[in-house]
C-alpha cells in the first residue's frame, strides 16, 4: 500500500479528540484505534500496514505519538494505564487546525523549558515525553522479540503460568505445544462464580484473522462457558468483529502488549525500577 494514504499525524491527532468527544470523554487505546480507522474512512490494507519490523500497525505506531503531542498540548489526558479522557482545553480546540497551532506551541515550549528543573517537577515525567516515549515503548519491542524465540514447550510453560496467575485453576493443556501455540482448558473462579474455559494461545509475529476465532469458536462451543485467544501478534479488525459477533458466543482477545502488559503486572521476565530523586532543603543549613 502507498505509503502517501497513511492518515497524517494531524488527522490522527484531531480523530482522537473527536474519538473522546463522541465516547462521553473517554476511551480505551483499542477504542481511539477503532475510531481513527472509521472517521479517517481507513482500509483495511492501510490499517495492516506494519511499522518497520515490530509487531504494531505503522497507524497504532502513529496514534501513539498523537496520543503524546496532545498530551503535552494538555487537551488529552491519561489518568489510568490505556484510558484516556479529553481535558474541558481540549474540548475547547474548535478546529484541526487551531489544535495542531496549540500542539507545535506547547511542544516548542516543553522543548525550551525541559531541562528545568522546575518544569520537571510540575510535569513529572511528561516533559521528557518526546525523547523517553519511543524508549519507555521498546520494552514491548524487547520482550516480544524475546518471546518468539523461545522454546515451544518453554513457551508453554510461560502461558500456563499466566493463566494461573490470573485465577486459572485445574489447567490442561490439549494440544498445539508444538508449533509455538497451544490449546488447553481451565476453570475461572470470579467471586462466587467458576466458569469452564477453553483458551488458545498462538505465537505469531503477525496477525490474527477472522478465520483463526471461527475455528476457535467451533472448538469450544458446548464444551465450555467462556473462550480467551492470546497472541504475541496482533488481531485484525474483522478477527475483533468475529470475536463479538452477535449471536455467537463472545471471546476475549488478548494480543501482544496486553500478554507483555500481564507479564508486567505479575513480575515475570519484568523487572520495575523506580528511580531515586534527592533534592536539597536549603532551608535545614539555614536553620544551624
């Protein structure tokens, strides 16, 4: 696909705020993407097309660093990991083209100011956005690269782990181990609740379609109450469509940043260093 039909960032940047307008002021990173697509009127072929060599579309990659720029300009803000709100500024910006005035603005200002230390402590870690975002992003980079070499059943094991981490009990692995993927049950206990489960988890570098979730569906169909399909690749728009299809048993879709998101939050293979900040009180040697 040509790479002149890519949406300028411009356009992403105004999709999304209009993205957060319609959804009542907030949104999910998987709802802003699905909203770009639509309002930017984006084929499939260019949603598809993928940033360099990384498990992410050159549109996501894109969307990510709008999300940043609006960020800065303080028109958008993100007040829990993946949900984002639109600020009463935002909500102001009438046009693309005075919101992409205010974005170069407050860009240009943090650029000026950043090594202040001042303007450190009042944005916290954003005024270093423009050079840490791309670095804080390549962890995904790093683990998914990480993962794909691993050893089908070491790979496995990774999976089974994840699972019962999060709440998986009696877990059986029925087959796919060797080809990097594999299929299995478990129950799910949620409060009073235990739900039967059939889970499939696929090792891709790319993405998973429609086709893969109707094979899924028809595996587990009266053989358990709910479905999950992770993937270290991605899901495409129809296999997102099919996994929701009405009439048809629902099925949660995991792909490669939310499995890395998981290995995170349950601290495996990642490790989370906070970083020490020593500042002087001038006022303690005043007082001797």
């Amino acid at each position: 696909m040509p790479q002149q039909e890519l949406p300028s960032s411009k356009d992403i940047r105004w999709a999304i705020l209009s993205a957060l307008k319609e959804k009542g002021g907030s949104a999910s990173n998987q709802e802003l993407s699905e909203s770009i697509a639509r309002l930017l009127d984006l084929s499939q072929a260019v949603q598809d097309i993928p940033h360099k060599n990384r498990s992410i579309s050159e549109v996501d990659y894109r969307g990510q660093w709008a999300r940043t720029y609006l960020k800065i300009a303080g028109a958008i803000d993100n007040s829990a990991r993946g949900i984002w709100t639109i600020t009463d500024y935002g909500r102001r910006l009438s046009s693309a083209d005075e919101m992409e005035q205010q974005v170069q603005q407050a860009v240009k200002k943090q650029r000026r100011s950043r090594q202040t230390s001042r303007i450190q402590a009042e944005k916290h870690s954003t005024d270093k956005d423009l050079d840490d975002n791309q670095e804080n992003d390549d962890w995904y980079e790093e683990l998914l690269s990480l993962l794909k070499t691993l050893d089908p059943s070491a790979f496995e094991r990774l999976c089974q782990r994840v699972l019962r981490e999060s709440g998986f009990t009696k877990l059986e692995v029925t087959g796919k181990s060797g080809d990097g993927g594999i299929d299995g049950a478990g129950v799910l206990r949620v409060n009073l609740l235990s739900f039967h489960v059939r889970f499939q988890s696929k090792r891709y570098a790319g993405s998973v379609g429609a086709g893969d979730i109707r094979d899924f569906r028809g595996a587990m169909v009266g053989r358990a109450d709910k479905g999950l399909f992770m993937t270290t690749g991605r899901f495409t728009e129809a296999a997102q469509a099919e996994a929701t299809r009405d009439g048809a048993p629902a099925i949660d879709l995991i792909d490669g940043f939310h499995f890395c998101d998981l290995l995170k939050q349950f601290g495996l293979g990642v490790r989370c260093q906070r970083v020490e900040k020593i500042s002087i009180a001038p006022e303690f040697f005043a007082e001797l």
